[in-house]
C-alpha cells in the first residue's frame, strides 16, 4: 500500500513528540502569542503605571468630589437614602464598585479613581480584540494606539461613571463578535451589558444598537441565537429596576438643569471627541454611513440570502460600529424629545465607532501599517512626556497654592465668615483647604435667585441634598444675611456664581481685597 508524503511525514521519528493546543503549557502559550500582543501588554502596563500617577497628582473637581463624599457614606442604606434624595443621578451600582475600590491600600482620592482606569484598559483590550479578528497585528495596534491618544483619555483617571461605561460596552462588543465560539459568551455578554447599564441609566440606548446589529445577522443567516437575544434584553433589567430614581432625578432637576439637551449638541459632542479638524471626521463619518447604507440597498434589491456565520458577522459588526458611531445622535435625539438633560460626556461610547469606523478606511499595506504604528507611537511617547511634566507642576504645589493664597487674603479679617460665591467651587475649597481655613467656608443657597441669574440651580440643590449626609456649611441666603452684616467672599468667575451679581445688584459695597489666579475676594457690607 502506497503511502502519501503526509502520512510518511508523520510516522516519521523526529524526536519531539506532537502536541496539540490543549496540551500546551501556559508558558509555551504566552510564547506562541504574536508580537503584536507582547506591544499591547507593554502599552497597557505603561498606561496603567500613567494613569496611576496622574490619578494620585491631579485633584478632584466638583463631580469628583461629589463621587467621594457619597462613596465615603456608610452603611449602604445611607449612600442609596443620599442618592434618592437628589445627590446624583449615577446608579448605586457604580458607587458599590467605588466603594469596592476604597477597601484596597491606598490614598483614597486615587482609589476612587481605579474603576475608571480599569475601565479604559479594558476599553483598550476590547478594541484591541475587535479589530484583531478581522485585520492583522498592526492594525489592531493602531486602533489601540488612535484610542489611547483621543481625548477620552483624560476620563480615565475621572471618579465618574464613564471610563467604566466604555469599557464594558467595548468588551461587550468584542464578546458579541465571538458568539458561538465559547458556549459561555452569551451569558459574558449579558453580564458586560449589564454592568454597562448599572453604571450609566443612558447605556440602555447601546442595548438597542446590539440589537439592531444581531437583527442584521438574524436576516443574513436566517438563525436566531436565543442567548444573544436574552443577554441583550436581560441586560436591561437594571435600567427598569431603577428607574424611579432615574425618573425623581429628572423631575427634581431637569427644569432648571445646568445643561439641557439642545440640538447644537449633535455637532458640539464629536468636536469634544476628536483631536483634530470637527470637519474632516465629519466627512468619514458621513462617507462610512454613505458606504453602509449603500451596501444595506444592494442588499435589500438583491435580496437576503443565507451566507456563512463569518460573512455574516462582518455586516453586523459593520452596523454595530455604526451603531455606536451615532450613540451621541441617539441620546440628543431621545432626550431632545423627552426635554431631559444631555452633556457631551453622556456619549463617550462613541469613541469606541469613531476609532472602529477609522480601521475600516484604512487599508494600509504590511509597511504603511507599521509605519503608522511608530508614528502613533511617537505621538504616545510625547503625551507621555508631557503628562510627566504636568504632574511634576501639580506637586510642587500648584494647586494647594491658591487656598494658601486665600488664607493669606483673609488674615486681616480672621472672624469673618468666608462665602464661596460657587457651589462647584465651595466643595473644592473644603476638600482641599486647611482645616482652619475650611471651617470658616460657607455656601448661600436661593434657588429662585440662582435660576434667575445664572440659569440654573443644579448645583445648589445638589450640595444642599449633600449636606444632609456631610459636614457643609450650606444655608439659606436669607437666614444668613439675618446674622451677617459684614462677611467676605470669594468670587469665581466660574457660571454657577450668582451670588456676586446678586449682591451688587441689591446694593451691597464689596472692596476687593486681593486675587487668587482668577477669582477674587470681597469683604461684603449693608
């Protein structure tokens, strides 16, 4: 019997015996990974090592500081009482996964930040696994490397919801692309939506761009996959569970909301999210939607025929990526209709289409596409250098500078009550002043006044529910002004100061006394 070239191959000693994937040890894996992976695990301990530091240098601002009072509120009961009685609009969940992270060793003020750098990192291997499926090493690097220079970056040491939302939609993304490979995908895909939506009320608009993305490949395959459907409709429990508290937040403050949904925000989002030409990313992004809904015609004159799961999954993960493209679209849209409330933040999903949408145009040859890669590389290193040098300016007292400046200020006049004309600046004048000083710190509160000069009273009623639950010098102006005939004030030029208009307007004498960067101090009499 006649023996082919293979099977004499094979019954050939060679020494070394065969052995399959399943038989490979970790360490012969880890050594089997192309040298793309090896590039990604270095950029993203570099960046976790980044953002760590610039997580422990840069302070709090006002929606941070509110994240840490309200995390730092024990037992749960009484962080879920503050968050029903109008301290913030975030989910319990996302404040659960803070707290989590404050039981590590640590700084707190740094600690609180950790979610949203995991979520980032986990944005960055999503992206990573998305675009590696379907292009080679170097092109799953530059979409890794287009992601971790755009601005949304800077969300990834933010104590807020949004690092974590992309993260989790972006890995939900990734799982969904991989349906049918591991039996376990559909319920890692229900658990990643989820979490998405326990973290941000508003990402239970991605849940129909999955949906729309699996109904495309229902029509191409003529298949249903009944674990996609039920993750994608599980994931939206969260959403229904809590939604009484997503609808008092809005009754309580979406009349005067500092920032409601207008239709300027459809152009003012993607300029947010972009860092370069507004006009350039809106011809590819209308060229990209132009080519798909080309393709969806073609395909509807032709008529659905059943392909292959593969083919069929590049039209899904195309409208997916359109889908999450228009996230922002989609949110100005519902909440212009629903007369809610929209801030260019809500749609940093986005990030994960635009970058996705900029693969699809490159078809670089094996050279331009490394060549691409050092150039975002060099691109990176300068960030790097320059986060560095931000930081070294941060902690060589930068910051602390301007309430030593204030204390200063204030030492002629040491008994007078110091009135914080800015409730977003009052909660980082008691987080970061001295204790001495601090104890003298007081905010007015007048909503009526507030709506009518400055526009909104978001923030007065926010720090007023807060200090319910925290040690806040937050009274009523009327109350005050009873006891006080003389007290000073620092003045912002921040929008949420309606206080010194209101005083000059009722005829108060404010004498400057000094300034401090920006802002100033008064000393207020009748």
């Amino acid at each position: 019997m006649l023996s082919s070239p293979e099977s004499k191959l094979s019954t050939k000693s060679v020494g070394v015996p065969v052995q399959n994937d399943a038989n490979l040890s970790g360490l012969s894996r880890i050594r089997r990974l192309p040298l793309d992976a090896y590039f990604l695990a270095a950029l993203v301990l570099w960046e976790f090592g980044a953002l760590l530091a610039k997580a422990e240098a840069k302070p709090l601002w006002y929606d941070e500081l509110v994240t840490f009072n309200v995390s730092g509120l024990q037992p749960f009961s009484r962080l879920w009482a503050a968050l029903k009685a109008g301290v913030d609009g975030t989910p319990p969940f996302y404040y659960l996964i803070v707290q989590t992270a404050r039981r590590l060793p640590g700084e707190p003020h740094q600690l609180i930040r950790l979610p949203s750098i995991f979520g980032y990192l986990l944005a960055l291997l999503a992206i990573y696994l998305f675009v590696r499926k379907r292009r080679s090493g170097a092109i799953a690097l530059v979409a890794v490397l287009l992601l971790s220079i755009s601005p949304f970056r800077e969300y990834a040491v933010e104590a807020r919801p949004y690092g974590l939302l992309v993260g989790f939609l972006a890995i939900a993304a990734a799982v969904w692309q991989s349906i049918g490979e591991k039996g376990y995908r559909s319920l890692l895909l229900f658990l990643c939506l989820s979490v998405a939506v326990s973290c941000h009320y508003f990402a239970v608009v991605s849940l129909a761009i999955f949906g729309l993305a699996e109904a495309a490949f229902l029509l191409e395959t003529r298949r249903i996959r009944w674990g996609v459907w039920l993750a994608v409709f599980g994931a939206s429990l969260p959403f229904f569970v809590l939604f009484d508290h997503l609808v008092s937040f809005g009754r309580d403050f979406t009349p005067h909301f500092w920032s409601p949904a207008k239709w300027s925000d459809l152009i003012f989002t993607y300029a947010d999210y972009v860092p370069f030409d507004l006009k350039i990313v809106l011809a590819l992004l209308v060229l990209f939607l132009t080519m798909l809904g080309l393709y969806a015609l073609e395909r509807v004159r032709n008529g659905f025929t059943p392909h292959n799961d593969s083919d069929a999954s590049r039209i899904a993960e195309m409208l997916l990526v359109a889908g999450f493209t228009l996230y922002p679209v989609l949110l100005v849209i519902i909440t212009k209709m629903l007369k809610s409330v929209y801030y260019e933040r809500y749609g940093w999903p986005a990030v994960f289409g635009l970058v996705l949408a900029t693969i699809y145009f490159l078809r670089l040859p094996r050279f331009l596409s490394r060549l691409a890669v050092f150039a975002l590389l060099v691109a990176f290193g300068f960030r790097g250098i320059s986060d560095f040098a931000r930081f070294h300016a941060i902690r060589t007292g930068e910051v602390d500078s301007r309430w030593s400046r204030l204390g200063s200020i204030v030492e002629r006049e040491p008994d007078l009550p110091i009135v914080i004309g800015s409730g977003v600046r009052f909660l980082e004048a008691v987080e970061y002043a001295t204790p001495r000083l601090r104890a003298r710190f007081i905010e007015l509160t007048d909503e009526a006044t507030a709506v009518r000069l400055v526009g909104t009273d978001t923030v007065e009623k926010n720090n007023a529910a807060l200090a319910k639950f925290v040690p806040l010098a937050v009274v009523q102006r009327s109350s005050f002004e009873a006891q006080h005939d003389r007290f000073l004030l620092y003045s912002t030029n921040q929008g949420f100061d309606w206080v010194t208009p209101d005083l000059l307007n009722r005829g108060y004498h404010l004498v400057l006394l000094g300034k401090v960067e920006n802002d100033s101090v008064y000393l207020v009499t009748r």
